[in-house]
C-alpha cells in the first residue's frame, strides 16, 4: 500500500532548471523524513538532499548545495526538489525515499525504508 512516485524529470540544457516531485500514497508523509537520491549508469546511488518531519530541517551533498531545494508540502502529501543552474554531471534516474522520524534525516541510502521508481534526469545541450 505504501507508494512512492517521482514525476518531472525529463530533457534540459546545462544551466537549465527542473522541479521534482515526489507524491506519496498508502501513508502520511509529514510523519516520514524524505530523501532524494540519484544514481548515474555504472555508479553507487548518492544521496542528493533530505529533509526531516518538523521543523524541516533538511541537508544536502556537497555537489548540489547552493543550486538545489528541497521542501515539503504536507496538504499534497508531496515533496519536491528544486533543481537549479542544473549541469551534466547531473545526469542521474532520481529517486525519492521515505523513514520514520521525527526531527532529523540522513543521505545515507541504507536509512531509507521505501522506495519510488525513480525519474531520468539528463541535462545535454
């Protein structure tokens, strides 16, 4: 019943932007820390940004902090993740991921409980 979709990836150019979204189903969101991951053919899936249930603290890797924003809509059941000044390094299937907590979130893959299918970001000129 728990379910997790990734929508709004898809094709843009190197300085272009993107806005993720990652709707839940079968449970509360707002009671679950969310992350976003990505992983690039032939490479570990890494963690991107997290952000916690209340106040909504939230974190993010090093190679995307300043460019992209996560936050959390608990009326939608929906996270989303801003993607700015977007580069082809970015190029990477996105997933989000849901955990219970209550005030903190992680990057690490193994917190993580469920799991969306992901969505294909490419970033080409």
């Amino acid at each position: 019943q728990l379910q997790l979709v990734e929508s709004g990836g898809g094709l843009v150019q190197p300085g272009g932007s993107l806005r993720l979204s990652c709707a839940a189903s079968g449970f509360t969101l707002d009671y679950y820390a969310i992350g976003w991951f990505r992983q690039a053919p032939g490479k570990e899936r890494e963690g991107v940004s997290c952000i916690s249930v209340r106040p909504g603290n939230t974190d993010y890797a090093a190679s995307v902090k300043s460019r992209f924003g996560i936050s959390r809509d608990n009326a939608k059941n929906t996270v989303y993740l801003e993607m700015n000044s977007l580069k082809p390094e970015d190029t990477a299937a996105y997933y989000c991921a849901a955990v219970p907590s209550s005030s903190s979130c992680g990057l690490r893959t193994r917190e993580y409980y469920y799991w969306g299918q992901g969505t294909q970001v490419t970033v080409s000129s």
